[in-house]
C-alpha cells in the first residue's frame, strides 16, 4: 500500500505520469504518481502491528521493531497523574 504526502490518499498502485520537460520526444521520464491527485510525492506504508489499520502519518517504532499507530498508544509521566 501507498499514501500520497500531498492529499493524504492510500492507494494500491501508483500510477504512471511521464514528465517531458518541454521535449516532444523520448526519452521522457517516467514518474510515479498518486492516482488521485497527481502528486508525486508517495510513500510506501504499512499496517499498524496492534490495529491493523494502514499507518498515515506519525507512528512508533517499538524496542522489538513493531511498527504501530498514533492511535494505540498515549504518553503519559508518571509525575503527571
Ligand atoms: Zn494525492
Ligand atoms: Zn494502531
């Protein structure tokens, strides 16, 4: 899965945009590009070791290398409660 760091969409595919820089003929660069806006800048994403949902932002790597969301987990200090 990929997300797009532009508008935010999660896609299965990128699609192919191919940037000419003016010239009309090949070779012409072959971008990768969000299906829904366009943009370029896309990244692959994973899913979230505890919910299971596709991580779209921010996420928290654990000591034992799991990868999991905002959403399950919360900071707290001790000093704080
Ligand atoms: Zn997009
Ligand atoms: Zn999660």
């Amino acid at each position: 899965m990929m997300i797009c760091a532009d508008c935010g969409e999660l896609f299965e595919e990128a699609v192919d945009l191919f940037e000419i820089h003016g010239f009309h003929y090949p070779p012409y660069e072959r971008l990768h590009a969000c299906p829904h806006c366009k943009g370029i800048d896309i990244r692959d994403t994973f899913r979230c070791e505890l919910c299971g949902e596709w991580i779209t932002g921010e996420y928290i790597v654990t000591i034992d290398d799991n990868r999991i969301c905002c959403e399950c987990y919360t900071r707290h200090d001790i000093f704080d409660d």
